[in-house]
C-alpha cells in the first residue's frame, strides 16, 4: 500500500472517527454506533476473473458493528479526490465479496447487511457520475424490471450544510469543515477553534488530499506537539510560508547580484577596450599597450582599431 493511500485511510480507522462518520451520514447525527461496538474488518479479498487468475480487492476501511458478539452491520468507507465513473461495479465487488466471505464463513447464519459510504472531498465540482446500476448498463427492451438495481451513496463532504457538519463530533467534523471553506475560498486559512484529537492523522490527510505538502511538514517541526486546533496549523503554515519566502528571496538576489555583477563586468570590460584602441589610433606602441591594458586587450585594440 502505498503512503499516500495509507495517509487516507489512517484517520478514519479510528474507531471514534468511523463511529461519526456512521452516525453523522446514516443517523442523522444520532449516537447509534459506539466506537466500542466495532471490529476492524477485512479489507482484502480474492476472485477468479475469467482469465482463472485470483485477483485482489481492497477496500479503504471495514468495519463490523457487533453487538453481543452478534454482527449486525459491515460498513466501508471509500475515498475519492475525483468523480470516479467506475465506481458503481467497484463498490458493487467489494459489497457482493463480502456477502460471499460471510457465507463461506458460516453458511447457516443469516449474512450482516453490508453498507458502503463513498466520501467524495473534491472541491471544484460535484459528484458527476451516475449513482445507479441501470443507468451506466444497456439494458435490452423488455429486460429492464428483471435486471436488479444497485446503488452507491456518495456524500460531498464538500457541500456539507452547516447543520451536517455540526452532526460531527471527532475530528471528521474539523475535516468536513476545512473542506467546505477550502471550496468557498481556494485561499481559505484554516481558523476552526475545535480541539484536534488526532493531530498527525489529521495533517496527513489534509497534505494527501488538498495536494499541499505543508500540512505534514508541520509533523517535521519542534512545535509539532504545541498544534491543539486548526488555529495552531495556521500559525504554523505562515511560519513555512514565511521561511520559504525568506530562502526564496536569498536565492533571487543571490542571482541578482550574479546578473549584476556580469552586467556591470561587460560594461566596464568595453570601456577598457575603447580606450585601448583610441590609443592604438594615437600611435601607442604594442608593447605600450600590452603595459597598459594587458596582452588579451591589447591584441583585440589592435584587431578592431
């Protein structure tokens, strides 16, 4: 797996964090699933395609709510940065393997529903794929109410309302926040005064999802421990900011001078050179010249007089 899928899903494998994202999406804020109730599921499976090769699905996070050592839900989450048009058959696979492993593992139980939340943080458009089987398959006529239906719920942390976000209460509400402001504003300055639980997790998915390394170079400083809020992660942005500035401006006039300097040393070189071969037409000597001017100027007075 690499960094940047591990970054992703970090955050949200904390029971707290997938806890709240259950209760915020699907319970309308309702404290039904406690963070106590979940098992970490298994987020690999296997298939035989038609070429009979076992090929591998991952999902990003499972998880089961188990009650009295009883499953009563899967949940799974995924991430997407984009609009992804395949998504349908994708979470269609990961849902239908895990019904099946659920079978293979006690067929004489009854299978746990299972229930995926696609969590869409793009920011610059809405969700702009279909969310329906029937509506990405070519169906042939008189086929259409015996082909079953599948669909995928997205939620655009994006366009969260004011009152979704308050249905939070881990640090996935500090996330949706940063979201909706960083899609009202692409230079919005992270000002959200709640405590952070998770700090490094927290930076990590901000860095993987906006594209802005910054966030974890935070993890990279002395003052990492002293970051509570989003508050403190904003100090210590314009403290980056501030020093790349400095180093920037070092180099630019590093570089200045280096012009300047080359500039003022072909003027001053051309002077030299048209007093050189003034002399040259005065009558000065060879050998007067080399004297004065050097033996390189004086050979070139004498080319050019």
């Amino acid at each position: 797996m690499s960094q940047k899928d591990l970054s992703e899903k970090i955050l949200e494998d904390y029971e707290d964090v997938f806890a709240d994202i259950v209760n915020g999406f699907l319970f309308k804020g309702e404290q039904r699933v406690n963070p106590s109730d979940l098992r970490s599921g298994n987020v690999h499976s296997q298939y035989k395609a038609d070429d009979l090769k076992l090929h591998e699905l991952e999902r990003d996070v499972t998880k089961d709510w188990v009650r009295s050592n009883v499953r009563i839900t899967v949940y799974g989450l995924e991430n997407q940065t984009k609009p992804e048009k395949n998504m349908i058959p994708r979470v269609f696979a990961y849902e239908g393997n895990s019904y099946r492993s659920q079978l293979l593992a006690n067929a004489s139980e009854i299978p746990a529903p299972v229930i995926t939340l696609v969590l869409y943080f793009g920011t610059d458009r809405h969700w702009s794929y279909p969310k329906t089987l029937k509506e990405v398959i070519r169906i042939p006529d008189g086929l259409y109410e015996y082909v079953n239906d599948f669909k995928i719920h997205v939620f655009e942390i994006a366009w969260l309302s004011d009152e979704e976000i308050n249905r939070f209460t881990s640090d996935f509400r500090i996330v949706a926040n940063f979201f909706v402001n960083k899609r009202k504003n692409k230079d919005y300055i992270p000002d959200d005064p709640m405590e952070i639980d998770h700090v490094d997790e927290i930076l990590k998915l901000l860095s993987v999802m906006t594209g802005d390394n910054r966030y974890e170079q935070i993890l990279a400083t002395p003052e990492k421990g002293q970051v509570k809020n989003m508050c403190d992660v904003a100090e210590r942005l314009e403290k980056i900011g501030i020093a790349k500035g400095m180093a920037e401006g070092r180099a630019e006039g590093r570089a200045e001078g280096r012009a300047e300097g080359r500039t003022e040393g072909r003027t001053e070189g051309m002077a030299v050179l048209m007093a050189a071969i003034k002399d040259v037409r005065a009558g000065l000597s060879y050998e007067d010249l080399v004297a004065k001017y050097g033996e390189e100027v004086a050979k070139n007075a004498l080319l050019m007089k």
